[in-house]
C-alpha cells in the first residue's frame, strides 16, 4: 500500500514538473541550467532518482519515508 502510494505521488511530481518545465514561465529563464534541453533532462534525472530511492526504500522496510515523501510533494 504505501508503495503505491508513492507511486501515485511520483506520477503526479512528473505531471507537474512537466507542466512547470513547459509553462514558459519568465523565472525559468533566470536559472541558467533550466534554460537549455539538458539542463531539464538533468531535473527530470533527479526527480526520478528522488522517486526511485523512495520506492526502494519503502520496499525495504522504511515505511516512515512515505510521510517524507508526502511532505517532498507538497
């Protein structure tokens, strides 16, 4: 159960880091890293990473980190 709930968490991180990275947002331009392609391939990268170390985690017995997890996506 809380596997899954951080997989749902982790789908809607993706959703809404896709919708900011192609809001065309004036602020994104004011970070260099974000302003090219790789610069977002790279924040993608570490969403990713952040949610797979989650999963991990959880499934090892680190139930608590769902809680963490939560507050990471709010």
């Amino acid at each position: 159960m809380i596997i899954a709930l951080i997989f749902i968490l982790g789908v809607g991180n993706f959703a809404l880091h896709k919708a900011v990275m192609e809001s065309n947002h004036p602020l994104l331009g004011q970070v260099p890293w974000f302003a090219n392609r790789n610069g977002r391939r790279v924040a993608f990268a570490l969403e990713f990473l952040v949610l797979l170390a989650s999963l991990l985690l959880a499934a090892n017995g680190w139930t608590a980190l769902a809680w963490g997890y939560l507050i990471y996506s709010a």
